[in-house]
C-alpha cells in the first residue's frame, strides 16, 4: 500500500513574504500611533505652559518620561518643527520656538483676514445645529473661567474658532482657497498652534478673560444675525484685539527689561 504523501506545513516563499509584509506594516502603524501619542502629548504640555519658549527638549528625557523608544519622540520632534512649534538647531538640540514679535503681529493680521470671510459665510450659512454646538462651547469657555482653569479656556477658544473655520465649507470658501476646506482648516491649525505659544501669556490675567469671552459672544450674536458685514467685523475686531494684547504685553516686558 502506497503511503500517504506528508503534509509540508511550512509556508511557502509567498506567503512567508506577506507575513513578513502584514508584520512590517502593523509595526509602522504601531510606531506612526506612537509618535501621535507623542506628539499630542509635547502640544500639550506647551499648551498649558509646562514647556515654554526656548526651552530645550531631548529624546532622552521624554522617551523615559513617555515609556517609549526614541524613534516615535524624534517622529514628533519632526512634525512639530513642520507646524511651527519646535525648532531643530543643528549641533544645539531641539528647542520650543520663540515667535519673534514681528512675525506674531503678521500671523494676527493674517488670522484676521481668514476669520472675517468665516463670519461673513457662516452669517449666511449657519445651521441653528451649529450655532447650538458654538453656544455650547462658549458656555464651557465661561465654566472654565469660573473654575480658574485658563488652559482649559485656552483648548475651548481653539476649539471654538476650529469649529467655526470647519463649519464655513461652503463653495464659495472652497473657490476661495482653491483647495478645500480640510487644507484651510490645517493652514489655520498651523497659524493658531504658532500663536498658542503667546496666547496663554496674554490670556492670563482673569480680565483679559472676561473680555474674551465677551468677544466672543459677540461673534456669535453677529452670526446668528444674519448680518454678513458685522459677522465680519465681530471676527475680525476679535483677532486684532488679540493682536493688540501681544503688542502690549510685548512693549510692557520690553520696558520692564530694561529698567
């Protein structure tokens, strides 16, 4: 009797090499969700001020601090220097950037600009949905106030505008900026994370909160108007207050350096 030919439960060289592939592919998604992880985590810690201008960052310490290797902290390291938060020297290290004062007085004006459009469209197009979700907000803003929480605050405003900016998708907007609205809102992440290492400076003394919460109000109240032109300017009058903080502030240090 002829015997049974043995089974070979070894793969074969194709299915050995998708193996290999789906292992290879599971470890860069693990390492790209490990450098999120980073990353969110360094935004926030600037966010908050734990980490502030011009201090120095090192993979080392946040590796150990984070319980990862350095691979996904250099990742992070790179993407925030793209989004402006991080500066890389060569043969100095990694730093958290300083925005000279010339260049936050231009991202202000720029801000302005963009956000006076956004009123105007959301004046026009804001569903009652949408202007719920913004009153919402604002009403945590207030609650976080009360609370002493400023860098809650802070999450909330950027998160308030964000929300605006994604709300203003219509047409006109997309032909506007030519290539839609994901790309506006991640221009307006990058000019907004830049100035978030002057916002809490500015936004700390607790009137300078009030006042912006009732700016805030404002805008809101323009856009439920209905009145494109006031929208606009509610928004754009918000931006360059804020602008004329930082220049005070700035002018208020300055002076104070050299006394």
């Amino acid at each position: 009797m002829n015997s049974m030919p043995s089974l070979n439960t070894a793969e074969s060289p194709m299915e050995d090499l998708l193996g290999r592939s789906a292992l290879s592919t599971i470890a860069m998604l693990r390492s790209s969700s490990l450098a999120s992880a980073v990353q969110q985590e360094i935004e926030r810690m600037i966010s908050t001020g734990e980490l502030g201008p011009g201090d120095k960052l090192t993979e080392a310490f946040l590796a150990d601090r984070l319980g990862v290797s350095r691979g996904p902290v250099r990742e992070a390291f790179r993407v925030l220097e793209e989004a402006g938060l991080l500066q890389l020297e060569k043969n100095r290290g990694v730093f958290v950037r300083q925005i000279p004062i010339e260049e936050a007085l231009e991202i202000y004006e720029l801000r302005a600009m963009m956000e006076a459009h956004v009123g105007a469209t959301l004046a026009q197009s804001a569903s009652r949905a949408q202007l719920e979700e913004l009153e919402t907000l604002i009403g945590q803003m207030e609650e976080a106030v009360a609370d002493g929480q400023e860098a809650r605050y802070h999450a909330l405003n950027v998160s308030f505008h964000e929300r605006m900016v994604s709300f203003a998708g219509n047409q006109k907007l997309l032909a506007l900026y030519r290539k839609g609205n994901q790309k506006l809102l991640a221009l307006y992440r990058k000019l907004t994370r830049e100035l978030s290492l002057l916002r809490l400076r500015n936004l700390a003394e607790h009137g300078h909160l009030i006042t912006s919460i009732a700016e805030h109000r404002e805008m809101l109240c323009a856009i439920a108007s209905g009145d494109c032109a006031r929208a606009a300017e509610a928004l754009r009058q918000h931006v360059l207050m804020s602008r004329e903080r930082t220049l005070q502030k700035d002018r208020l240090q300055n002076a104070a350096a050299s006394s």
